[in-house]
C-alpha cells in the first residue's frame, strides 16, 4: 500500500482541531434560529403547487378563477339497492341538511333538483330520465351523489371545512340504513391523503434510519462516543436543511419527502469516508495531527463529490414541475449543509468526544486487504467477461427504458395522483368506481371570450350548445357544463325533454329565459360574467387523461374549430384551455424532457468534477462507469418488476447518479496517488485507502433509501426498493467492471 501521507495539513484544518469548542457553540446558537423555520414548513400535494407560478398555462388559469372564482369538490356518494325508495330519499335529504347547514358548503342532489323545480312525477323517473343527472354526478347505477362545493380562502380552511364534512357525514356513514354504505370521494381527500402519509413516511423512516445509523456505526467502529458524534452531526444537518426551505418558503410534497433522507444518506456516507481514514491514524501519531491531515486528504474528494451533488440536484431547477425544483434547490442546499458539518461541526465533535482510533479500538474490516487481492486479481483474469457483460446488461437496460420499435414499448409515465394511493384502499376503489358509473374526475376548463357585452347573444349560445355536444359526443368526455346545460335541464323540468332546439329563431327566446333564470338564481352564474358579459365558460370532465397535455388540448381546441365552422358568430370569440385538468396533464408533458434536461446537466457537472480531480483523460469516462450501469440496469429490474415510472421513480437516475458518483471520486482520487507505480500498485491503493468506506458507504445509501419500503405510498415504496437496488448494482460495478475496465485501458498485467 502507498502511503496517503503525501500532503500536510492546511491551516484551516489545524483552525478547526484547534478551537472545536467555539465551532460547536456556533452551531448550538443558530440552532434555536434553525428550529423556527423549519417548523414553518408546511405539506402541500394540490395541483398548484405542481407547476411554476411563470408558466403560461398557470397564469392563464388564475386569470380565469378571477373571473369564475370557484372552490374545491367533493362528492359524497349514497349507496344502496334501491337509492330512490322512500325511506333511502329521506334519509338522503337529511344528510343534504347536514351538509348544507356548514358554512361555505354548497351541496346539492338530485332530490334537491326534483323538489325545488316542481317537477311533476315520480323521483326515479326524473333521476333517470335524462343523461344531464349521470353526467354531473347526480346519479348512477345503485347510486346518489351529492356533489360539494366548497368555498375555502386558504388551504388551512380547506381542512378545516374538510373536517367538518367528516363530522357531518360521521353518523351515516356508521350508520348508512337504508343505504349499503356512504363514501366520500374528491380531490381534496387524495390531497389530504397523500399529505398525511408523507409526513407519516417521513416520521417513520427518519426514526428507521436513525437506528440503522446506530447498528452500522457500532459495528464499524465499536464506539459510543463516535456514534454520539455522528448523530448530533447528522440531526443539525437535517434541522439546518428544513431551516433552509422554511426561510425560502418550500412546502413539502410527495417528492419533497426524500429530501431529509437524501441529505442524511449523503452526510453519512461522507463521514464514514472522513472517520474511516481518522481512525486508521498509524500507533504514535498525535491525533490531533492525524485528525487535521485526515480533513486536507479528503477536502478535495468530499468537496468535489458534494459539489457535484448540489449542482447535479440543482440542474432540476430547470422543471417546470415546481416540487422536483423546489426539491433540487431544497437537496444542493442541504449539500452546502452537509459539507459545512462534516468539515466543521464533526471534527469538532470528534476532538471533544476524544472518539478513539484504532490504536485504542480495533475497527470492523480487518479482513479487507486479502478481499482487495482477490477484487485486483479475479478483475485480470476475468476482465474481458466482466465489461462485455456490464456492457450488455447496460444495453438490455436501454432497451428496458426506450423500448424496441415492434419489439417492446418503452416504459410509459403514470402521473394521475390517484395512481400514488394503495389500489386496495376505499378512497381508490370508490373514485375508481364513480369514473365507471357516474362521470369523469378530470376538469379541465374551456374559456371563452366574447365580444363585450355579447356573451348572451343568441347566435353565440347556439354555437356554443354545439360546441357542448360535439364535446360530449367524444368517449373520452364524460360531461360538458356550459350556459345552455341550465336550458336543457329548465326544459327537462317542464316535460319538454332535455334537447334544445337547433333553429336559430327559437335562441332568441332561449335566451332571454337564461337571462332570467341567471338574475333570478344567483347559484346559476357560475358559466356567466354577468359583471361584463364578456366571459363563458364550459367545464369539461373527462375520463382519465385523454391522451395527456396535448391530447386534452388538442381535444378542446378541436372541438371548438368544429363549432366555429357550424355557428359563424363564434369566430369573434376566443378560446382558452385552462383549469385544474390541464395543470394536471402537463406535470407528464415537463416531466420527462425537464428531468432528461436535469440528467444531462448532472452528469455534465459531475465530468467536469472528474476534470478538475482527475488528470487522466480515461478516467474521467471510467469514473462515470458504475454509475451508467446501476442506472440502466435498473430500469431493467423495473421493467421485469412490473413497476411504473411515476413522479417519485423517474427521480432515480438523478438521486443515483448525484450520491454514487461520490464512490468512483473517492476512489480515483486515491488511484491517482499511487498511478506512478502501475496500475496493479494504485487499484491496490485505492482499494486500500477507499474500498471499505466505498462498501460502508453503499449500504448507508441502499439502507436508507430501503426504509422507504415500509411507506404506504407505492411511488415512496418503489422509490425505495429500486434506489437501494441500483446503489448495490453500483457498487457491483465499483469492484468488477470498473477495475476490469481499467485493466484493459491501461494494457498492463499484474506483477
């Protein structure tokens, strides 16, 4: 073995052994500072925390709830054999009461319809004589809904309100006679879901991987006192890092929620790497001068490596999604944090814990150096297989990712939310189960735009009933709501059928009976500006993605050009695609360029690193080696494992390649020490010095990433489970193809 002791150490580095107890005092005092913003942080999964506040699409939306300001929905569904039997319609209108009587909840059912409009005949004859009913949620095969508005100002009323439904709806739901069951179903209760169970996650595998810590750091190095060290290290860390998304106002989703086991995993693999070289301090050396010498040997591979993390986690900054940037910015600040600890606040801890070296406590590995000559001769003699191998594997890979043309598909992208929820839980089955039977849950809105003043117009009503039609006439549209459903149902009401008349000399009375209705019935305003008359709107929900952003705007827009041809007077007007729907589609139209973008990015940054450690040109392509091939690998474990690429999984090959990568700089730069005397020499070396905390590390990264496998979340879970998959597969590749492939780069044979 060469000895690292080529360089003396900095002046900072005896600073920092020199004055451990000020360094400590700095951190205790920032840390009342730290605690308050990071409990200013708060959970948020609803739509419009998903894409950035300077997208188009955003800003058009919220111009377009200035002027139809809506809230949230939810629907509460009544279950029953007979839904329409006397004593099941009372006991519907009195739950409709419940409701009705909290404040800022507008509930309505299809009871409520039938008794306030005078409707002649039997209920179950009004309820279903028409589609109208079916299509905004009313009713369903065994089924009455009783869809909610709900009209909270902030997101904290939202829950509160939320809360009081709940409590509303308790005594039925226990006890649904003559119904079968009432389930609640919307939105909000996925939003509330997923945000209950992230924090649930979060509080769930901090504490797991807090006792992982503890098992792994006695194991390694039998000590208390180093345990104390690193803990203490890592919980400032995670505060400090909270702190820092509480200052810049993140808020934490489901993405977000990998950001404190990201940072712990990073923090601790770099202070195994700065511990395991403290503690092979030789017998007689002062500790204090191996400590200090231990901070310069590894300054410059921890910095690199940490560097290359925080700027390959800020390449996501390019997303237009805003939790995967918020999440980029939120890890590289936690990068800065874990590089200040560990080259501060630990060696501070380590001198005043005095944790022992192995000249007081024999360490875990002691068997590593006959494994290091079994890594360097096994790699000669099977050199050849092992890259051809690793290059084929990476290859099936590819193909398990971008797909064969007639062969295999490429791996598509799963991003409806309720795709992140247990499929065996109620709030998934009944939503599932009312898309099927009753309507659609994807509301996507069309804006349009009249002439001032013209938005009751006769000619553009008319053309704008056609434009409902041809919507709805398309299977991938369960309902289109616009001004002239409140015709069709006046007409249903009366016994006139709920078809509206198409020659143009009947809108003018059509007409004039809308304005009326509307200046009657306040709750009938929500198509019409009546404040300028210059703004309609239809609401159309559609039965699940309707082939994505540009198939839902194509969709519309399609629609609409139909219309235009048939009504001239629509040419006037103009039409915008807005809503909650079409938010909703483009996370999956930002997703999978912004993150290939980000990818790019960080494997950019991380050559450069290379660059700059490194001064042979091969190794600054071996180096990357491990890391390509967990990577494409994976994908193939995914594929054969059945397990989708969602909002949490497409994030693998970022998170891999940004905490890998520190392994291949850590042991180049040890290569690179020894590379004068061969390269049998320097593997040796580098396996040496590096190799045990190479393996520490990795099953500090696969251990944590492994405790998301408990998460109820099945993104979180699969995110766990493959993650800890693809750091094992690197480290595979750390002690196989990349010693084979710098075997066969250099041409040498071993002594």
């Amino acid at each position: 073995m060469v000895a690292p002791h080529y360089a003396t150490p900095s002046r900072a580095a005896r600073a920092i052994v020199a004055h451990p107890r000020l360094i400590l005092a700095v951190w205790l005092l920032l840390t009342p500072v730290a605690a308050y913003f990071a409990l200013d942080v708060e959970s948020d999964n609803s739509v419009d925390r998903l894409i950035v506040e300077n997208d188009e699409d955003y800003q058009q939306t919220r111009a377009f709830q200035t002027v139809f300001p809506e809230g949230d929905y939810v629907v509460v569904l009544a279950e029953g054999d007979d839904p329409y039997a006397p004593e099941a319609v009372a006991r519907l209108s009195a739950l409709e009461a419940a409701l009705r009587a909290i404040p800022k909840v507008r509930p309505i059912s299809a009871w409520t319809l039938y008794r306030e409009s005078g409707a002649s005949g039997d209920f179950r004859a009004f309820a279903t004589g028409t589609s109208l009913l079916r299509k905004q949620g009313l009713v369903g095969d065994g089924v009455l809904g009783i869809p909610i508005e709900i009209d909270a100002a902030s997101r904290e009323e939202l829950q509160s309100l939320l809360r009081r439904i709940d409590a509303a709806a308790a005594p039925y739901v226990a006890s649904p006679r003559p119904f079968r069951a009432i389930r609640k179903i919307g939105g909000a209760y996925v939003d509330r879901y997923l945000s209950e169970e992230t924090r649930r996650s979060t509080l769930l595998y901090m504490p797991l991987f807090g006792l992982f810590v503890i098992a792994l750091n006695l194991f390694l190095y039998r000590s208390f006192r180093t345990l104390a060290a690193f803990l203490v290290t890592l919980a400032l860390t995670v505060l400090f890092t909270e702190a820092f998304a509480g200052v810049l106002g993140f808020v934490r989703t489901i993405v977000s929620s990998l950001v404190p086991l990201t940072v712990l995993v990073t923090c601790t693999s770099t202070l195994v790497y700065i511990h395991s070289l403290y503690v092979a301090a030789p017998h007689g050396m002062d500790v204090r001068e191996h400590l200090a010498f231990a901070l310069r040997n590894k300054l410059v591979p921890c910095t690199a490596s940490i560097f290359a993390a925080a700027v390959g986690f800020a390449a996501l900054g390019v997303s237009g999604i805003r939790p995967i940037r918020e999440m980029g910015f939120w890890v590289a600040g936690g990068m800065v944090l874990t590089w200040l600890a560990s080259f501060t606040l630990f060696p501070a801890l380590e001198r005043l814990l005095r944790t022992p070296t192995q000249g007081d406590r024999r360490a875990a590995g002691s068997g590593w150096p006959r494994i290091v000559e079994g890594i360097v001769a096994s790699s000669w003699r099977w050199r050849k297989r092992l890259v051809v191998g690793a290059v084929a594997l990476m290859g099936l890979g590819l193909a398990a990712l971008a797909g064969v043309p007639g062969v295999v598909e490429p791996m598509t992208l799963e991003t409806d939310t309720l795709e992140y929820i247990d499929h065996r839980l109620p709030i998934y089955q009944d939503t599932r189960r009312f898309e099927a039977t009753m309507s659609g849950l994807t509301v996507t809105e069309a804006w349009i735009r009249t002439p001032r003043g013209r938005a009751l117009d006769p000619s553009i009503l008319r053309g704008l009933h056609r434009f409902d039609l041809r919507l709805e006439a398309d299977p991938r549209v369960a309902s289109a709501t616009g001004p002239t459903t409140v015709l069709r149902m006046l007409r249903y009401v009366r016994g006139q059928g709920d078809r509206l008349p198409d020659e143009p000399a009947s809108w003018s009375k059509l007409a004039g009976d809308l304005e009326q209705l509307v200046l009657e019935r306040p709750e009938l305003r929500g198509s019409i500006d009546l404040a300028t008359l210059d703004n309609l709107r239809v609401r159309v929900v559609t039965r699940g993605s309707a082939g994505g952003y540009r198939g839902l705007r194509d969709l519309v827009e399609r629609r609409w050009e139909e219309a235009r041809r048939d009504e001239p007077a629509l040419a006037a007007c103009r039409l915008e695609v807005v809503g909650e729907g079409i938010l909703q589609a483009k996370i999956a139209h930002y997703l999978v360029p912004t993150l290939a973008e980000s990818f790019a990015l960080t494997a950019g940054v991380i050559f450069v690193a290379f660059l700059v450690v490194f001064r042979s040109p091969a190794a600054r392509l071996m180096a990357m080696i491990p890391s390509v091939f967990a990577i494409l690998v994976m994908f193939l474990v995914m594929r054969v494992a059945g397990i989708s690429l969602n909002v949490a999984t497409i994030l693998i090959a970022s998170t891999v390649l940004g905490a890998s990568e520190n392994d291949q700089i850590h042991f180049f730069y040890h290569f690179q020490e020894a590379r004068r005397a061969g390269t049998e020499a320097a593997m040796r070396h580098a396996f040496l010095v590096s190799g045990r905390a190479i393996v520490f590390a990795t099953l500090i990264n696969a251990g944590g990433f492994l405790a998301l496998a408990l998460s109820p979340l099945p993104p979180m879970r699969q995110f766990g489970i493959v993650s800890a998959c693809a750091f094992l597969l690197s480290m595979i590749a750390d002690v196989t193809a990349l010693p084979a492939a710098l075997w066969l780069v250099s041409r040498e044979k071993p002594a």
